[in-house]
C-alpha cells in the first residue's frame, strides 16, 4: 500500500483548486444554496487558517482547513478527499493532522458542520469522537446541517 502524507501546505495549487471544485460541485448536488456553507480560496488563505493537504505519491488527493474562531475553538472546513482516493483512510489521517495542531495552536475545541446527506464523512467525525451540537457562531438551525464538535486533548 502506498504510504500518505499530510502536510500544511498553501491551498493555491491547481490540484488542490479542483479539489475545491469537485467539493462544490458535490455539495450543490445534494443541498441548496443557503445550506452550503463553504469557504472560497481567498478565506483558506487567511493567517487565521491552518490548511492541510494530504498526497499519496505526490499526487494531492485530500484536503481541509483548521479556521480558528478567536475564542480559543477553531472550525474545520474544506474536508474533501479525491473519490479516487477513498477507502485510503485519507479522511482519518487529516482530522488527526487538524487535532494535532489544534493541541498545538492551545485549542480547547474543534468544531464543524457538515451535511446531514453524508453518512460517510459523518461516520468519520463519530468514529474520531465528535458529538453533535447546537448550532455555533453565525450559523442558524438547518435541518440539513448537523453540528459538531470534540475537545482538544491538550499534550502533556
């Protein structure tokens, strides 16, 4: 098996561009308009964000953001992985790179909001130990959206 690899990386790269696209097009297939709530390129490039890329023989093949909140949480965002590439364990690799830096950045949670059409990526967050949650920050209750969050395990 080919070994994967996360690293944080700038999310202007062409791959990860239609990666990015891919994720809309996805998104826009299953939910309207005003229940998409993702991110352009411009926002993933902010200081505030942490942005990873997972590459599996250089070939970029999964993607996600850490965005801190300024209260000392942070929100994941943009996690996508290549349907070429799924069944990798590519989903589990990058939340366990988004936790390590948020013990690192001194996050005391993360937290997302994902769809409530994708069993898949909510089995990953429930298999990585996040609950659901009100809504938080500037989202309103949708019942399209599930709300989650897990506490960040400080390292000793």
């Amino acid at each position: 098996m080919t070994a994967v690899t996360i690293a944080e990386e700038s999310p202007r790269q062409p791959a990860v561009i239609r990666l990015l696209e891919l994720s809309d097009a996805y998104a826009a297939s299953l939910y309207p308009a005003e229940s998409n709530h993702l991110v352009d390129l411009s926002q993933l490039e902010q200081p505030t964000v942490s942005f990873f890329v997972a590459r599996r023989d250089g070939e970029i093949v999964g993607c996600c953001g850490l965005v801190e909140a300024g209260d000392g949480t942070a929100e994941i965002k943009r996690m996508f992985v290549d349907p070429e590439a799924r069944g990798l364990k590519i989903g589990k690799l990058l939340v366990s790179a988004l936790e390590a830096k948020a013990a690192k950045l001194g996050l005391t949670a993360i937290r997302l909001e994902t769809g409530i059409h994708q069993p898949e990526a909510i089995g990953l967050y429930r298999a990585s130990g996040y609950v659901e949650r009100p809504p938080f920050g500037t989202y309103l209750p949708d019942p399209l959206s599930l709300f989650m969050e897990k506490p960040v395990r400080q390292e000793a």
